[in-house]
C-alpha cells in the first residue's frame, strides 16, 4: 500500500500540492487526473523521491520513504513516462537489464527473465533484443520503456502519462496490454493521464485534482454516477445524471453513424480508415442492405501478415448485439471489457448504432435535469 499523508509542496510563495492525502491499495491501478499544472506529475513523482514533499509523509507498505536508501528506493519502483526515458546508446537487451544487472541477477536468470518481460508486452525477442531505441516505432519503444519497469518485478510501478504521445490505435493497444498484465500480476500502478477515457478504461480508481487539491477519489462508477461537484462534472463530461437508467433506451445514448467498411475492403485500407478516424475497431456491414456481419479490431489487423487480404477474412462474425428498443440496463450488462463496443441493429439485422464504454460513460456523467430546469421549477 502506498500512503499519502497530508502532503504539501510549496516552491517559493507558490503552493503547488495542498494537504493531500490518500491510499492506493495493494495491486490497484490508480490514475491521478487532473488539467496541467494542478500537481499530478509532482506527486507521482514524490513517489520515487525525484521530488521532495515541503511537508508531510509518503509511506510505502508502512515503511516512510525517506527512511529508504533513496538508491534503493528508486530501483525497487518501476518507473515509465512519455518520452520513454531509454538509452539510445543501449540496445533492448542493455535498457532491459540494465537494473537487475546492478542488482548483480545471475546470467541465466537474467536472459530468462527479458525474454518472459518481451513475450509480457507482445514483442519477439529473436527480432528486437539486439536493436537500438531509434530502430522502434514509439509505441514499440513503449512497451520496452513497460518491460524495463518490470524487470525488477516491483512491487509498485509510477507511470506518467506514457501513453499520451501515440497515435489511437497504439495508444488503445497498449493500454489493453496493460489491462492484460495487470489482470496477471496484479502490482500496485499509480498512473498519471489527463485523459478521462483512458483513467476510466484501466483504473481501479480514479483520484481528480485542481489546483493542487483532490477533488474527489473514487471508483469510476462512483464518479461517473455521484460527481463531487460542478469541477468533477464537467471535467467527466457530465450534462446531467440519469437516475433511472433503466427508462433509457439504447437509441437514446447509442453512437447514430459508426465508422463502417464492406467485407471486401482489404485489411490495410481497414486500418487507415482506423487511424483516419481515431479509432480501434470497425463495424463490417454490406454496403447496399446495411446489413451487420461482423467487427473487426486493430489488433487482429495489425497481425496480419497479408494485409492486402480482404476484411471478412479478420473479423468477428459471433459478436453481441443490442436492440435499439432496450434499456441502458440491458446495455450496461453487455458492455464489458471483453465485449465492447456492442453494436445496435434492428429486428432485420440492418445497423443502426453502437454502444461504447465511452458512450455509456458520456451518459451516466450527464445531468437528468438542465440547469435552466432546475432553476425554473425552483421559482
């Protein structure tokens, strides 16, 4: 467990962080959001002892930190930020080992161990170990910069916005592949992002910040449906609450125009249409009838060896559905980790919408009631 203890960070006569004080649980991943300059990435970063707190305690299993050789300390935190932080004059391997070498891992331990943190976040060792960081694309270079983090196997890992600088759908990519480490070895993430999508896809929970303050710590869930105030509202998206989400039909909250191709458009022009349009999956529908026939995901897409062949030969035939006539009740059960987005079709099987994760939390962080309304009924 990490405690944060009635920190406070002051440079000069400014404050930047004002009594701040919570716990992140064992094995939780907390993102810490917030707009630039309200004191996430100084807190993140008193974690690991880059920053000094003016006052108050950081505790890491009960233990003070500045009670911990800061050495120590530092090589004990997996540690990932935007730019990656690797050494270009290091190949894979040597950025990799680099701290369980100082930790003196014995040499069949230690090849074990980097060829386990490559196949952990999807690269072959055979093919990148013995290239240099600017041989890799950015999101190749981010996922070496996760599996240094892991080298050490730490108990706690501070990301800061690493994810942030990639296109959508490497960006998506990874953090489906922090999701599936995290479901796996369960450590303890504090993960900084000003991106309310991404904190409400990975986190555990989710603590927002202004101006150096928490304003509210929470599940998703309880944020999504309980903001703390009009800040947290609007930060979510919120236009109104709806309380009774079971009198919302899907066609009410659903996406109205998906982003579609026809079974034959092959699976490269499928993924620059996904770039095009800043997303991760494409809805396959025949182009005269409208008819749903299947979904196809940038992940598959991108493994393809032969992306000249055609969509139908990618995507997804057995997939859930929703009726544009149900309930958000019924959508909220549907829309999973492993089952979103959930396309919406008619009794004739002719799309009509989708429903995303984002779009269910676009609506659960809405008001019910305008604030005109409220206004007028209470004259």
């Amino acid at each position: 467990m990490i405690q944060f203890e009635d920190i406070t960070k002051k440079y000069r006569t400014q404050r930047i962080l004002s009594d701040i004080s919570f716990n992140v649980d064992d094995g939780n991943l907390v993102a810490i959001i917030g707009e630039s300059g309200c004191g996430k990435t100084t807190l993140l970063k008193m974690v690991n002892r880059l920053v000094k707190p003016t006052s108050g305690t950081i505790r890491i299993d009960g233990k003070n930190i500045q009670e911990i050789d800061e050495v120590e300390l530092r090589r004990n935190i997996g540690y990932v930020i935007q730019q990656t932080g690797l050494f270009p004059h290091m190949t894979v391997r040597q950025n990799i080992e680099l701290i369980p070498k100082l930790q003196k891992v014995k040499p069949e331990e230690l090849e074990k161990n980097t060829i386990r943190l490559m196949k952990m976040v999807g690269l072959d060792s055979a093919e990148y170990l013995d290239r240099y960081p600017t041989e890799l694309s950015g999101g190749q270079q981010q996922r070496i910069g996760v599996a240094r983090a892991f080298a050490t196997d730490p108990d706690v890992i501070l990301m800061d916005e690493p994810f942030s600088a990639l296109d959508p759908i490497t960006r998506s990519d990874l953090q489906d592949e922090l999701l599936e480490i995290q479901s796996k070895i369960k450590k303890t993430i504090v993960f900084v992002t000003h991106d309310m999508d991404e904190a409400v896809k990975i986190a555990d929970k989710i603590c927002i910040m202004n101006g150096g303050h928490i304003l509210q710590y929470d599940t998703p869930e309880n944020i999504m449906k309980n903001p703390a105030n009009d800040f947290v509202s609007s930060f979510v998206g919120k236009k109104r609450i709806w309380s009774s989400p079971e009198y919302i039909k899907v066609s009410d909250i659903m996406i109205e125009r998906p982003i579609t191709v026809s079974k034959n458009i092959s699976a490269l022009r499928c993924i620059d249409r996904m770039r095009q349009n800043k997303v991760d999956t494409l809805l396959v529908v025949d182009p005269d009838t409208h008819v749903f026939r299947g979904i196809l995901r940038a992940r598959r897409l991108r493994r393809a060896e032969d992306k000249n062949l055609p969509a139908e030969q990618f995507m997804k035939t057995k997939v859930r559905t929703l009726g544009p006539e149900q309930s958000m009740t019924d959508a909220l059960k549907v829309v999973t980790d492993k089952y979103t987005p959930v396309p919406v079709v008619d009794d004739e099987n002719h799309l009509v919408g989708l429903i995303t994760k984002s779009s269910l939390v676009t609506t659960l962080s809405q008001q019910y009631i305008d604030d005109d309304e409220e206004e007028e009924d209470e004259e």
